[in-house]
C-alpha cells in the first residue's frame, strides 16, 4: 500500500491513499469542530438527518434510489468525536470506476451528493423536517439508554469520561439525554450553519485512483462549489495529549457506582502526557501491549491467570488523549485485592520488569494487528487521520517500523509516564467496595 497525498485549501482537506489493492472505492468526509458542552447534543444528532434527503433529493426514497442507480453506492452518516474534537461523518463505498467502465462518472456523483448531504440538506424557511427531527430525538434517546446495555463499554467509557472531567474529552459522543426535548427543528438547523461555518473539513480516497494529484485539486474544484467561503485560511488547532498531572492531593480520584450487575467492573485510568504525534507514541504502544493488550501480557498473565481474581483483564491506549485504561471483570468482594496486583504491574515495569519474550511477542502481535489494519482500507485511513489531527504524516506501514525498533529500555522510560488518575468500580448493590 502506498502513501497518502494531502492536498489543502483553507479549512478544506483531500487526502487521498492511490492503491488498486481493493475492487471498492471509499470515501469518508469529515466535518471537525471542537466539542463543546452546549452543541454536543444537538450536534451529534444532525448528522443522523441528513439520509433523509436534499434539496434535489427531498426525501428518504428519493435519496436511497439515487444511491441505487449509482451502482448500489452505500451512503452512511455517523456522529463521532476525536479527542477535543466532535465529527459529523459521511462513510460511501462504490464499485471501483478502473475495473468497470459503466461505472465511469459514479466517483463524482457520490462525492457531489455527499457535499449535498453536508452542505444542503433537506430543510424548509422554519429548519429541518419536524417529523423527522421527532423521529430522530426518539431515536437518539434509545441510542444513549443503549450504551448502558454492554456494561463493559459502560464502564470503560465512564472510567475515561471522568479522567477527561472539566476538558471537551469529558463530554460524551452522543450527548445529554435530558437536552434532547428541548431540541426544534430550528434550533438544531441553526446549530448545524454555526457547526458548517466552523468545521474543518476532510475527505478522504482509498481507491485506484490513477493521477492522484490532478484528482485532488478536482476535488477541491468540487468542494468549492458547495462550500466557497471555506477557501479561506482556517485556524486549525492540533490535538495535544491530556497533560499527566496528578490531582493536588496526590492521590487518584475513587469512584463506585451501583448497579445491578453479574460481576464488577474495576476500571483504573491514567495519564502519559504522550499522543499520536508524538516521538515516545509508538513506544507507548508496545508497553500498552505489554502491559494488557494480549494474552501474553502482564494483566492477563497475572491477574486473571495466576491470581484468579478476574474473568477478563486488559488495557487499552487512546491514542489522541494519551489516555491508559486498564479494564477487569471481577467478584465484587476481591476489589482490593485485584487493584492491588494490577498496580502491581505497572510497577514492575517501571522498575524495568520487562523481559526481552515479552518485548518480542508484543512487537510480533502488534505487527500482526496494523497488518490486517492494511487490508482494510477504511481503518487505513483512520489511522492517517489521527495522525492528521495531531499533525503528522504517519504512515502505517512507518508506524510499524517504528514500533519494531522500540527496545525495553524504550518501554520502561514511557511506563514511568504513567500517571494513575482515576479508579473506577462498577459493582452490584451487595458488593463490598473499599476506597482510599
């Protein structure tokens, strides 16, 4: 696979990754703002109403025919955050045009209708359609009430929800259950032109596309169209890694929350001060690796394995926030105790208690991981994305080198950025809990 190319003019982004490895083209076109507590509901809803048609496509119907007469092109929109940042994304998949000539034409026809999506959908003089603005907050309440439902996402997203509390990281993907009723069809129409005149905006290719470089500046052609006043210079802000500073007492915050569950939920959340863009990154992945990524790393090893304190017991690096977050599925009453062997371990990595095997194994199955990420075009560009946020051009090929040259010493420097933040413990109305 090769390179991505960048092309930009102003708050507009092309980046597009030439490769004729897939029979699919993709697209994904990002619209970037920084996350505030007072748009974060009505924004991650609006990009939930823009399948339900133009101005020259004015409804549902009208929308998906579009779409199948376009070689069954599949349009799908989504609400995301990246750190600091809340997105509004539309994802589209086509025939790839250079193995069919009767596909010729659909590349820009799905690209124009997913600006149309962005830049002009379906609204009349009073906002967006009130049926369909009802339908929505409905819907938007069970998808909140929904993530309760898997406990350990639950749990995972509260534990780092609250190391993020009082920065935009601590607001939730979705929003606010309780500022969906208040939400009109006007209201959320004016929140969607303040979020358009304030977005960066991305698109990416992963395709077989054969000039890159004269597609790309057809693209921002195309992008001008829809949206002439983003030629203009934009103030782009890079994502910056949460600083790891300890609370001004020392000591991590302890938080218990009842419910009725089968088994608790122990969380721990640190801080590194590292993120994507940084040097010590690919680093910071292996020790995440070593630490509580595999079967053969530390966490399970120890905790589940030799302890039999847990069904469960891993960790996982958010790339853009610097954030550790080991997660475990314990009996309530061995909190302690668990918490205990957990810290354990990262101690002993700080201390150098990291063997050449585990090094070895780590970088073998990581290696494995970004392999199969290079298959998959829409991970791909992911990635590069992240990378994009926190300006720079990484590759995941080059991460991977990097990664393979990280050494123990290497690893035992970026465990010593660990900075325990938050323990969070999710337990059963009859468990026994026990805080600092």
């Amino acid at each position: 696979m090769g390179e991505f190319l960048a092309l930009q003019r102003g708050r507009l982004h092309v980046h597009i990754l030439p490769t004729s490895q897939f029979r699919t083209r993709h697209l994904s076109l990002k619209l970037a703002r920084p996350l505030t507590r007072e748009h974060v509901t009505p924004t991650a809803i609006i990009p939930y109403l823009w399948p339900d048609g133009t101005s020259r496509l004015p409804s549902p119907l009208e929308f998906a025919r579009y779409c199948d007469e376009q070689f069954g092109a599949a349009v799908r929109t989504n609400s995301g955050k990246r750190g600091p940042l809340q997105l509004a994304e539309v994802y589209a998949s086509i025939p790839e045009e250079s193995r069919s000539d009767e596909a010729k034409g659909v590349f820009e026809n799905i690209v124009d209708l997913c600006l149309e999506l962005v830049t002009d959908p379906m609204h009349d003089d009073h906002g967006f359609n009130p049926e369909f603005v009802k339908r929505e907050k409905s819907l938007h309440q069970k998808r909140i009430a929904s993530l309760t439902d898997d406990k350990i996402a639950y749990a995972m997203e509260q534990c780092t929800l609250h190391v993020c509390r009082g920065l935009p990281e601590g607001l939730p993907r979705l929003g606010y259950e309780e500022d969906i009723e208040g939400l009109t069809p006007q209201s959320l129409w004016t929140t969607y032109e303040q979020f358009l005149a304030e977005s960066e905006v991305y698109l990416y290719v992963v395709g077989d596309i054969k000039q890159p470089d004269d597609v790309g500046q057809r693209l921002l052609d195309q992008f001008e169209k829809h949206l002439p006043e983003f030629r203009g210079s934009g103030e782009k802000t890079l994502i910056q890694p949460i600083p790891a500073r300890k609370r001004n007492n020392g000591d991590p915050d302890f938080i218990v929350e009842r419910e009725k569950v089968q088994q608790g939920k122990l969380n721990l959340g640190f801080k590194t001060g590292v993120s994507y863009g940084d040097e010590d990154y690919p680093a910071l992945l292996v020790a995440n690796g070593i630490l509580g990524g595999f079967p053969h790393s530390k966490l399970f090893r120890n905790v589940r394995e030799k302890a039999s304190l847990a069904y469960y017991a891993s960790s996982r690096l958010d790339g853009l926030s610097g954030l550790v977050a080991i997660q475990t599925g314990i009996e309530p009453g061995v909190m302690e105790q668990a918490r205990e062997i957990i810290l354990e371990q990262v101690e002993a990595m700080r201390k150098g208690d990291v063997t050449a095997e585990e090094l070895t194994l780590t970088q073998g199955a990581l290696t494995n991981q970004y392999k199969q990420v290079m298959d998959q075009p829409v991970s791909s560009l992911e990635i590069h994305f992240s990378g994009t946020l926190c300006g720079i051009d990484r590759d995941v090929e080059t991460l991977m080198n990097n990664m393979n040259r990280v050494t123990v010493d290497d690893v035992v420097r970026v465990s010593d950025k660990l900075v325990l933040d938050t323990v969070y413990f999710l337990s059963s109305q009859e468990g026994e809990t026990h805080g600092n």
